[in-house]
C-alpha cells in the first residue's frame, strides 16, 4: 500500500529562487553609552564620589528633557584591586548610564553638559531610525519582488511555462547599523560661540531583507 502511494505522489514543477530587498535610511536617533569612574584608597570614600557625580549626570539627562524611560543605568561597580608593586589595596567604584535621544540636535549640547557633569567615559554611540519596522516591511516588499522577477526571467527562456503561485517562503533579513563610534574626550571641546560645532557623521543604516522562494511553474 505504502509503494502504492508513493507512486501516485505527483512532483509539482516549481522554481526556487532567491531575492533581496535593501534600503538606506538616514538615522534620526541614537544611544549614547557614558561611563563615571572614580578610584581611591577607601572603598566607601570612592563609592561616594562616584555617586556624588552619577547624580549630577542623571540631573543633567533630566534638565535636557530626556525621558525617565528613556535613560538607564547599565552597570555599577564597585571592584578591589591590588598593586603588587606597592603591595597596596585600591578601589575602582563606575557607573554605565545608556541614553536613547530621540533628537540628535540635541547631541551637542547634551554631551557638552555630560562632560560638565562629571562623566569621564563615552563608550560609545549607535545610530538607530524610530520608523525600523516601516523600512523593515518596505524592504521585505522588495525581496519579494526581487524574487518573482528573478523566477520570471529564468522562466522566460522555457516555452510553455510562467510562474505560478509561491509554494514556499522563507527569510534571514538583517539590519546593519553602523558601528558605534567612540568619541575621546578632547572632541567635545568648546569651539568659538561664533563657529556651529559637528561632532557627528551619522552615515546611513542598511536595512536587508533577503528571503527564498519556491514557484509553482505553470
């Protein structure tokens, strides 16, 4: 019974083919990682300082009219070390604060008041678009698209045939951001009142959908 009905298992004629949708887009936010790092002797007296100044940057976040949700802290530390040289204990004491800002005019000025508040590491910033789901969607469209053209044009050459419906419909889409960049401290010096500061190269996001697809041939 089984051979029986393997025999009557009909192969349906398809194409498998592969298509590819990209978009750029321009960032419109970013995340900012900042860092306060104190040292001392004292484990108590450094773990103070440290968040003597992470108060200050918080305030600093807040007056610049980010969003409680939109800011966070991401690491505290408080670690001992030893100096086999000296044969003396000391203590590092740090804070990682990550800030989603939703407008990058505000970037300038915001690190400026960072810096002024006591922060003594950029670890970085990442470049994002606030409308990732709609390009995500647009460049899928265009996967698809790509892929039907593609199965046309194969098709096209074989008389008698065009292609049908898809079969089957699978993705590995991604999105390249570009790199975080790190910022030394000595770029956020203050200019001449006179003279508009750019600190950033905000480049493009590269958004790809990529997906395979089966066609039924007709």
């Amino acid at each position: 019974t089984t051979m029986v009905q393997a025999q009557e298992v009909k192969q349906i004629p398809q194409i498998s083919v592969s298509g590819e949708g990209k978009i750029k887009v321009t960032p419109d936010e970013a995340t900012i990682t900042v860092a306060v790092e104190n040292s001392g002797k004292d484990a108590t007296e450094v773990k103070k300082l440290n968040d003597a100044t992470v108060e200050k940057v918080l305030k600093a976040i807040k007056q610049a009219g980010i969003a409680p949700a939109d800011f966070q802290s991401q690491r505290v530390n408080l670690n001992k070390n030893y100096d086999y040289n000296t044969k003396k204990y000391s203590y590092v004491a740090n804070q990682t604060i990550s800030i989603h800002l939703k407008d990058l005019k505000k970037y300038d000025k915001l690190m400026m008041d960072l810096v002024d508040s006591g922060i003594n590491n950029i670890q970085g910033v990442a470049f994002e678009s606030s409308k990732i789901k709609e390009f995500e969607r647009q460049a899928r469209k265009e996967a698809m698209l790509n892929a039907k053209e593609k199965a046309t044009d194969y098709v096209s050459v074989l008389a008698g045939q065009k292609v049908g419906k898809a079969l089957l419909i699978s993705e590995n889409s991604a999105t390249n951001y570009p790199r975080p960049q790190v910022y030394a401290m000595k770029s956020m010096a203050m200019e001449s009142d006179s003279m508009p500061r750019e600190t950033l190269a905000i480049g493009e996001i590269e958004i790809i959908a990529t997906i395979n697809v089966s066609f039924i041939l007709e």
